[in-house]
C-alpha cells in the first residue's frame, strides 16, 4: 500500500499550527544560554520552605549589616556597669556581657564586620581563582600544567594554617583576615571552574564558533563563561559560609578584628570565660553564626541543583 502523500492544502494547515516555545521541534537542539534554556531552567527550581527560610535569613543578616539601627537602639560599645551580666528579658534580648553592653545591638552591629569580611574572602577566591581555572583550562598544555600545579601547592597547605601566614604577613584585622581566608579558596575555584570550562571548551557549538572565526577571547566571554559559571555561583554560596566561620575563627583565635569591635567571632572569644554563669554571651551569637552558614550551604544546594 503507498503512504499516503500531503496535499498543499495539509501542509498550509501544518504551517499554521502554533508552536509550543517550549517544546523543541524535531531535530532541533536547545542552544545553551537560550531563552527556552533559561525558562526551564527557572521552571525546575524547587521552591520549597527550607529554601524560602534561607533567604530570609540571610536578607536579615543583610538588614542588620546595612540598616543596625532599624533593630537596635543601644550602642555596641559603651555599657552601663550597673546592667552587667544580665540574663536575657524584654529589655535586652540576649542579655548584657560583663561591662552592661546590650549583647543583641553586639551581634547586630558586627554583622557588618563578619559579612564583609565574608564577602571579601569570597571575592577574592571567586574572581582569582576563576581566572587561573578558566586559563587554564582554554588554554591547556604548559600553561594548564604550571597553573594547576601551584593550584596543588596550595591544597597541600590547611586552610588554617595558610590563613594565618598570610595574616602574620599583612596584619590584623577583618579586611587582612577576609584577604587571608580568600586565598585559600583560590584553588576551589580554580579546580571547579578549570573542570567546567575543559568540558564545555570541547562542546559542538564553541568549536563551530572558533571555525566560523570567533576570536579566543569573545568565544571565551560569550560562549565559554556563560555555560560554565553556575557550579562556581554554587561553590561561592557555599564558600560563603565557609568564610564566615573562617573568619569567626581567627576572631575567637585573636586574629580579627581588635576590641571592641562587635565582630561575631570575638564576641564568641569574649564570653568564653563566662559560659558557667552567663551561658547567653556565647550562646546566642554562636546561634546566629550557625543559622547563616546553614542558610548559605542551603542556598548552594539550591544553585546546584539548578544548575
């Protein structure tokens, strides 16, 4: 039996039929960086409330960085004697520590310090890293080899340990501490971003876009990044987390910011020697440190899926 044959009448009507922007017509592939791409890309994130209590957390701790004064009246530093070591009430949220200081205004105000500080070491670790990886990996042979081996220099060395050379080198202080926490995050991203751009610098559509005479700099920002950089977002959401407990550490540790300045870490150091008598001092800002290095690894997770 012949099949039977299409009329121009059937292929007027099929040319009229409306064309479903999401869904891909036969043989035809979805361009990475597309506008149907990126509506399924949106489509398929989770929103779920765990995610939602992230954010929100994490907007607060931005709040009190930005705007300390819309959630506290009282001054960071100075204290009244006569309400030292008071336990939590309706007055002060989270107590008094040892010379009257409203604890609460403490934590609000060294928001600014530790988040900073953060956001400082993520940088750092984000855009030097990211360089040296994505170089790396377009570039290959002895460049790749001699980047990716001081990459390897640096993950032999603890982070600890390579944060606190690097602080004895610069100084104290929030900004040398953030300083010191980025570099050592360096070779995290420059080993991520390296994998991703060496797997997408092989893919069909950069390597139409070398032969059709793109130059190695313009594939690289319209092509290679682009489809690269989500698992580098997720790992700099994780990182920030990462970097506010570094840098509350080498508070506690002494490294950070001076007294009497209201950095997290420190206040964590300053009533450890209180924490028989007067649990709140190290209690509560212990709490928050948790609360937004979880709900930035939550934020991460949320990204990689995504991804």
């Amino acid at each position: 039996m012949n099949p039977p044959v299409a009329t121009p009448a059937d292929l007027a009507a099929t040319s009229r039929r409306p064309v479903d922007p999401d869904v891909p017509s036969a043989g035809e592939p979805d361009a990475p960086g597309s506008a149907r791409t990126s509506r399924r890309w949106f489509r398929r994130r989770p929103i779920t409330v765990s995610l939602v209590l992230a954010w929100l957390v994490v907007l607060v701790a931005l709040l009190f960085a930005l705007v300390p004064g819309l959630f506290t009246d009282y001054d960071p530093v100075r204290g009244i004697a006569a309400e030292k070591l008071q336990a939590p009430s309706a007055a002060h949220p989270f107590g008094t520590d040892q010379i009257g200081r409203d604890l609460f205004a403490r934590v609000v105000y060294g928001a600014v310090h530790s988040l900073s500080g953060a956001f400082v070491a993520v940088l750092v670790g984000l855009v030097v890293g990211t360089a040296i990886g994505v170089l790396a990996g377009s570039l290959g042979g002895v460049v790749d080899g001699v980047l990716m081996r001081i990459v390897d220099v640096l993950l032999s060395i603890p982070g600890l340990l390579l944060a606190l050379a690097v602080i004895i080198l610069l100084g104290f202080g929030t900004i040398n501490a953030a300083i010191a926490v980025g570099i050592g995050s360096i070779a995290a991203f420059a080993r991520l971003s390296r994998s991703e751009v060496v797997s997408v610098r092989r893919s069909d559509y950069v390597e139409a876009a070398f032969g059709s005479g793109g130059r190695f700099f313009s594939v690289l920002w319209r092509h290679v990044l682009p489809n690269s950089v989500s698992p580098v977002l997720s790992l700099a959401a994780l990182q920030l987390g990462v970097a506010i407990l570094a840098i509350s550490t080498l508070g506690f540790l002494g490294y950070g910011a001076p007294p009497p300045t209201p950095e997290w870490g420190l206040l964590i150091a300053e009533g450890r020697n209180y924490v028989a008598t007067s649990w709140w001092l190290t209690t509560f800002p212990g709490l928050i440190v948790v609360a937004v290095v979880l709900s930035a690894n939550r934020i991460s997770q949320s990204i990689g899926r995504s991804s």
